[in-house]
C-alpha cells in the first residue's frame, strides 16, 4: 500500500499529474464581437450607387422607347383620339420611296464614314504612337473634334463649304486655278462631302481604339521581323493588322451604330436637300414626326431603325469573330 506524503511528495503528486492530463483542454475563449454585417446589405450597396443613373435611363430612355413602339402601330390624333392600325405603318414606311432612297444615302454614308474613318483613324494612330510629350499633345489636339458638339462641327464645315468664291474652301482652290465649286449644292456630290465630314468627325476616335490595339502588340515582333529583313509593309501586314483585329472589330461595330443614328450632321450641312440627296433615314423620321405631325408613322420608321441596327451590329461581330477564329 502506497502512502501519500503531504509534505512533498511522490506518489500522490505523480497521480494528480495523470488525472489533469486525462481532462480535455478548455479551447481558449472566442472574443464576442457585434453582430456581422448582413450580406444582403452589402449586395444592396452598388445598386444605390446606380440608382440615379438607372432612372434617368428608365425615364429619357426606357420609356420613350416603350412610347415609340407604342404609337408605331396607332394612328396618333391629338384631342380626337389615338386608333389602332396594326401594321399599317410599317407597311407604309416600307413601301415609301423616299424611306428607301433614305435608307441607300444612310448605307452608303455609313459604309463611307466607317471605311474611310478606320483608314484615316489607323494612319494617324501609326504616325503619333509613342511616348513623347509632343506626341501626346498632338494626340490630344487631333481628338478635338470628338468632344466638339456635333453641331458646332457641322456649322464650321458648312462655312468652308460655302459654295462662293469667297467661301474658305473655294478660297484655296482658287489658288490653284480651280473655280468655285457648288459642294453640298451639287446632287451628285453633296453625299460624299457630308462623308468627308463624317470621315473627319470619326477618324480621331477610331485613332484612340486603333493606339489602344497598337499597345498590346508584343514589341519583340517588331524587332524579329526587322532582324530578319521586313519590309514596312510586311511588317504591317503580317504583324500590326492581325494584332488590330479586336480593335478593328470594336471600331467597325461602334461605326455601324453610329451611321445608322446619323442626323444632327447631315441636319446642319443640308437639311436632307438638295432635292432629297442627302436624305438620311434620321431626318425622314424628324420630317414625318415634327413636320408632317405624322407620329406613329415616325414611331414606326425608328422601331424599324432598331431592329436593322441590331442586326447590323450582331453581323458585324459574328463576321469579326469568325475571322479572327479563322
């Protein structure tokens, strides 16, 4: 039999240890903190950031384009009551002759504008890439006309176009002999010059996605192709054009929106004239609304411009995709 000793000792000591190893460890206490934020709080946060926006969106766009498609299939009679056509309009916006004359001068400018601003906007992007300040001054300077109101654009183009001989374009043709020309007074040609306009007005904000594309090539391209010989050209067509291909995309789809939504340019420089040359599918439909007072025909005109404008941008992006997967 085993004593325990109380002054010191062994055994007893020895039989306490073993008893306090057999009992668990208390965890150590947690510190209470408040109440957490809830998550469907902090889901909540970002929408009230966009709460303004939205409803100006849902108030200047949603829901007159609701309106729009609305009034396309009545025949709107203010104080006598609105009557319901069906499809009337749509009918007679297709078959009016001037609506498909309007809509050749609208393809045709658009294809001009986009084409011809893609060439200028990837020249001027190939001249002023680069890091210099004077570079990026000019840069600046050449996107002037991007952040100028578009109809301050066409008033000044209006005036060089002034079709006298003291009119400033007519002025520095007559230096070199050539006589004053009509510009947007001639039928035959009053299309192309509102397309120079166009090409001018595009062109530095096609430069701006063309540098951003430029940046993202690999300048180790440039320096093998150089080490094995390429010429400028090879260079640009084997290295610079492929790399520009989401870029391209990106400049050809925001181009075919905005050709289709061409009015305020055409509106200043001609007013659709002369004897309905310049007419564009935008200012037929301004016609027939404020003028003619014809609302569900103009309503059903722009849902028409709608449905071609998204079609025309989902083309664009699948023949883009489809050769760049090629």
């Amino acid at each position: 039999m085993t004593l325990t000793s109380p002054a010191g000792g062994g055994p007893a000591r020895t039989s306490a240890r073993r008893r306090a190893a057999v009992v668990p460890a208390l965890p150590p206490a947690r510190v209470v903190r408040g109440p957490s934020r809830p998550r469907l709080q902090r889901a909540l946060v970002p929408w009230l950031f966009l709460v303004p926006g939205l409803a100006f969106a849902a108030v200047f766009k949603l829901w007159p384009m609701l309106q729009g498609f609305r009034l396309s299939v009545l025949e709107v009679q203010p104080f006598l009551g609105d009557l319901f056509v069906g499809l009337d309009n749509y009918r007679a916006v297709l078959s009016d002759p001037r609506f498909v004359d309007a809509l050749g001068h609208t393809v045709l400018l658009g294809v001009g504008t986009a084409l011809g601003g893609l060439v200028v906007g990837t020249a001027l992007a190939l001249l002023l890439e680069g890091s210099s300040p004077v570079l990026a001054v000019t840069r600046t300077a050449v996107f002037l006309p991007v952040v100028t109101a578009v109809a301050v654009v066409g008033e000044i183009w209006r005036i060089i176009y002034f079709p006298t001989s003291t009119g400033l374009l007519n002025s520095v043709l007559g230096w070199v002999g050539i006589p004053a020309q009509q510009f947007l007074g001639d039928p035959q040609t009053a299309l192309w010059w509102v397309v120079v306009v166009g090409v001018w007005t595009a062109a530095p904000y096609d430069m701006v996605i063309i540098l951003a594309g430029l940046a993202g090539i690999d300048r180790s391209l440039y320096e093998a192709a150089s080490v094995d010989g390429a010429s400028v050209w090879q260079r640009l067509r084997h290295i610079v054009i492929p790399g520009l291909r989401a870029s391209i995309s990106v400049v050809l789809t925001l181009a075919a929106i905005r050709s289709l939504r061409t009015f305020t340019e055409v509106y200043v420089l001609t007013g659709g004239g002369p004897a309905g040359a310049t007419e564009v599918w935008m200012t037929r439909v301004y016609s027939l609304g404020f003028r003619s007072n014809d609302l569900g025909l103009a309503s059903a005109a722009s849902v028409l411009l709608l449905v071609v404008t998204l079609v025309l941008t989902l083309a664009v992006r699948w023949a883009t995709a489809r050769r760049s997967a090629a």
